[in-house]
C-alpha cells in the first residue's frame, strides 16, 4: 500500500512523477503529481465536449502529452496516468459508460486510445470516487482510514473509503449520495425517485426554494438580486443569510438539516471516523460546516464515542486529479514508494 | 479465508468442530458445529438475566462444557468457541459493555472467563454481526460477498458484509440500520433520536401504530383481538392483512415502505448483491417480502443493473450461534479447513 505520509526516508533517493487528469463537462484539469503528493505542475484546458468523444478524448491525450514534455524537459520520467470522468465507468473495460453532464456519450472507451498514444500504463475512476482518493491522500481525510465525503454542487455525489481502501460496490455504483430518500413522498429528483437528497439539498435545490419562497412574495433581500439577474444561486442564498436575511437563513437550514441527516444515516449505516462536506458548495466554508454540525448534534442519538467529525474539504478543484495520480502511482507499484 | 462451500475433497480425512453459543436476554442458544456448517447438537438454556452477570456468564461456561463433552463422548475434540453477545460489544478487551436487553450489565468480562474456565480459543462478537456472519456462511448470503441483513423484531438491527467481509466500523457500531432517520422530525424514538426506521417499521412500532388506530375508532378486525388479549402484535396485523382486514393492510404496507426506504439508502450507500430480511418479522415471509419488493421497486430509480436481490432469512434463530461458530473455525485457522 501507497505511504501515504509521503517523502523519503534517508533523503530524495529516486521521485516518481504521475499525471492526474480530471475530465468534466466544461474542462479538464490536469497535473503532474511527485510521489509524496505535490503538484509540480497544473494545467486547464477546455473539454470542448460539443466536438463529441474522439475529440474529447484527443484533448486528454494532447493533456497528458503536455504534461509528460514538460516533466521530460526537467529530466523526469512519468510513470503513468490516472484519469477521472464523470459518472459510471467500467473500470474494467476502460471506458466512460453514460456521464450525466456529456450529452451523447454512451460507453466511450477511454483507456485503450490514450494508452495506445502515449505508452503509459493508464487508469481510470470515477470522478467522485477520485475526489475522495485526493482528499483520503493530501486532504481532509489525512491520517484516517473510515471516511465519506459528500460532494455538494449542482448535483450531490460522493465517495466512501473503508479501512483505507475505496468501497466500489458490487456494480461500481456505490456512494450515490444524492439520492439516499430524505423525505417520504417528497419532491421530484431528476433521477426518477422523489425525496432525495440531491432534490433538497444540493445548490441547484437550495437556490430553487429560495427562489420559490420570493416569487411567491416572501420578503427578503434577495427579491432585488432576482429581480435584477432574473436567477439566484445558493452562493446568494448563503450570502443574504450571513448577512441578517430571515428568508436567505430559514432556506439554508433547511439545507444544513437535510445534509445532516444524510450524515446520520451515514454514521448508522458505516460508522465513520470523519465525513468531508466537498463540492462547489463548500465553499460557502463556516456557514455551511456550522449549519450541518449544529443540525447533526441535534438529530445523532446522545451516545459518545461513535460521532465522526465533520470537516470541510480542502484539495478544493485539484482533489480529483490527485486522487487519479494516486491511482496512478499505486498502479505503478506505489507500494515501494516513499521509502527509500 | 475459510471456504464458504465446506464439503472435504477425498473424503472425511478430518472434521473440525467448534461451539457456536448466542447469549440474548431470554435465553442462551448453543450448538455444535462442523467445518462445513452442520449443525451436530443444538441446545437451548435459559439466560436468567435476574441472576447478574457473573450467573449468565457461568451459565454459558456450563452449556459450553456440556457441549464439548458431548462432542467427547463421540470423539471429537473441539476447537474452539464463538460467543454473540447483545449490544455493543469490545472485541479487543472481550467484554459485553452496555446490552439493551440485560438491564444493569456495564463492561461485563466474558472472553477471559470463560477461557480460563474451559481453556479453549474464545471469540466474541455483536449478536447482530454473528447472525449475518452465519446467513453468509451456510443461509440466505450463500454465494454472494456483498450483503447486507436488517434484523426486524421488538427493534431493528442489522450487519453488513463487504467484498466477503465484516464491516465493524470504525467505533465497532457499523450497520445500526434501525436509527436510519426515515423521517424528518419525526416521531421520538427510544434512542433519543426522531424519526427513526425503527419508531416506524419495528414490530413493536408495527403493532403500535395498528392499536392506536382501532383505539381511535377506526373498523377493524384487530379491535376483537384488542379487545380480548388487550395488546397486538405485528403478526395479528400481517395476519389480520392477509385476512383481508383493511386497516392491517393499510399499516402493513406502511411498515413495508419505511424498510422499502432503507433498503434504497442502502443501495445507494453500499451498492450491494443482497438485502436480507431477518429476524422475528421475516417469519412473515411473503407478505414481507412481496410488501418490500413492491416499494422498493416504486421507490428506487428505474436504472437497470444495479438492483439487490431482496431476500429472506433461511437460519432462523440458528443463524447466531452458526455465525459465532463461523468465528470460532476461522480463529482455529479455518483458512485450511475444507480441504483435504
């Protein structure tokens, strides 16, 4: 197993270099990752996904053949590339099976044509699974071994390692955290169930209650941001309710209570040592990290000793692509590295 | 790992036999077990709680004596004895520390005395652990590596097995599925939380929610029963259902949608191969079953592939003391057992 403390015993006797690539809808990011974790180098490209996979696919070779020219131009070697994409992949057949935010694509093989181009042994994740990898490596899970990160945005996905390893599933769909039911009959979530979390809690559903509750007359600061830019975010939600609006702060309790009783049903179900609050979300840093503490003491049962503690991630958009050149570096025999 | 298939090649060239022993509030089940999971001698004793610790302890001590001198009497020696205890459980001090159904025990030895006493290997696990260790093993988790077991009687518990394994969590208090909140504020449950799996879908609950709707009024079948025996059971409602009583019918499938709700959040958490129903409620059977199935089916999204089989319990009260027995061969070294 991968010494996740990183560095060398005896000093810098040998480094080995892996590429991380992390593919999303609007870009790719990648870097060049050292065995101990940090980031020699990051570059941004667009995903261009309108050009369809193959040029997709293209712009990840072309990435990760920057990247490889620019570790040879110091006279490193890289030894192998971890990608992340979106959605189920079939980590055994190498290929991106149906990405929610890529319109069109439908079992996309993906590990094949980039390691036929560039000769590098190549794996690949999901991209929530390689988020919880980063964080589990150089993150908010540091020095723990029993952690899930809920990964807050758009939509709500997530990641779950048990005793230091990935939990997969069975059918490689673990960890779908968004759509754990948290209400019994309750709304319409967009992936067919109703009451799910992602359909409560997630920064699309916290902007939309919010922009509910004004429309229909409520009054709160934020008619005049409506009214103005004719949508609301959950960052303007956060925003008005930091700053005294009654309206802003009940939507985003709301939010904070759902969020926690996902994090109680998690403790239940896993029984963790920490849970990490990721995702575009976390940004909004202590409002959200305090609303969700209060609301889990209140709802976890009174025992001590079994309360994870809830924690902010901290890779931020670089998470996914460390955690892929984990990947990367276990793949490469990360085992023997870091000890000299 | 022990081979789950038992069975020896060539023949009966050896046979290693263990005591599986499952302490619970009413009594003390005990067996002798094969390495291939054959139940040789089953025996049942009264736990007489109202003796105190050291009484139950000595009252294991003597059926697992009376045990092994059985096997003695045939000529076979015992390898070692596997305890299932209530509660939460210290399996590295090998102490009961807090059951709730043994009023007053708080941090009872029992590993070290019962060693001392009959100088065999001695394991101890959670009662509700043991009894999915022994559904894997030779009962309704045969063949399959990823499961999970809702234990549904006066509360509801459960176990968890991942990639063949015992999932313990991080505290030892993994899979406590009966405080899964299923409702936001909902009604109180005895563990100080709201909203509980199991202030809804418990047997007690069950039966409590069918008595106070025939105390409110309504027509029912029940309000006979009630009326004569002056409390009802879960099994007078799913009865009284299958009678074709429309109140019973009405909190049944209530009942079976809370547990529908549970098993989807499992799902999507764990991504398993199997949910198994247990407990004295799986005695019910398919009015369970087809009851679950049926909302689940409602409730979780239309996406094909990554489903669970529901299924029933096939050990019965067995299942604890063949889970411990489970324990107790793979600490004799049940990795060689099975093979000749």
């Amino acid at each position: 197993m991968l010494n996740r403390s990183g560095g060398t015993k005896g000093g810098w006797v040998s480094t080995t270099v892996v590429i991380g690539i992390d593919l999303g809808g609007t870009d790719i990011k990648g870097g060049l990752v050292a065995h101990d974790g940090r980031v020699l180098e990051r570059r941004i490209v667009a995903t261009e996904a309108f050009g369809g996979p193959d040029h997709v696919v293209g712009r990840i070779i072309a990435l990760a053949q920057s990247l490889r020219e620019s570790a040879a131009s110091r006279g490193i070697e890289v030894a192998g590339v971890g990608i992340g994409a979106p959605g189920s992949i079939s980590s055994r057949e190498g290929m991106i099976v149906s990405p929610p935010n890529l319109p069109r694509w439908d079992r996309v093989p993906v590990v094949e044509p980039v390691r036929s181009a560039i000769s590098l042994p190549i794996s690949l994740e999901n991209d929530a699974n390689a988020a919880v990898l980063g964080e589990f490596w150089r993150g908010a899970g540091r020095d723990c071994d029993d952690v899930a990160m809920l990964t807050l945005g758009t939509g709500i996905g997530g990641g779950v390692m048990l005793g230091g390893q990935l939990w997969r599933g069975r059918f490689e769909n673990a960890a779908e955290f968004g759509h754990m039911i948290v209400e019994m009959n309750g709304v319409a979530c967009k992936c067919g169930q109703r009451g799910c979390l992602e359909a409560y809690a997630s920064a699309t559903a916290t902007a939309a209650r919010a922009t509910d509750r004004v429309w229909r007359g409520e009054a709160s600061s934020l008619k005049t941001l409506l009214d103005r830019a004719g949508a609301l975010t959950a960052r303007d939600v956060v925003e008005a309710a930091s700053a005294g609006d009654s309206l802003a702060a009940q939507v985003w309790d709301e939010t904070c209570g759902y969020l926690a009783v996902a994090c109680v049903n998690l403790q239940h179900v896993l029984n963790l040592e920490r849970i990490i609050l990721a995702g575009g979300m976390s940004a909004a840093g202590v409002p959200l990290l305090d609303g969700v503490r209060r609301h889990f003491d209140r709802l976890m049962w009174p025992d001590v000793g079994d309360r994870p503690q809830l924690v902010l991630a901290e890779l931020g958009n670089d998470a996914g692509f460390i955690g892929c050149a984990y990947l990367a570096l276990q793949a490469a025999g990360g085992e023997r590295v870091g000890v000299a």
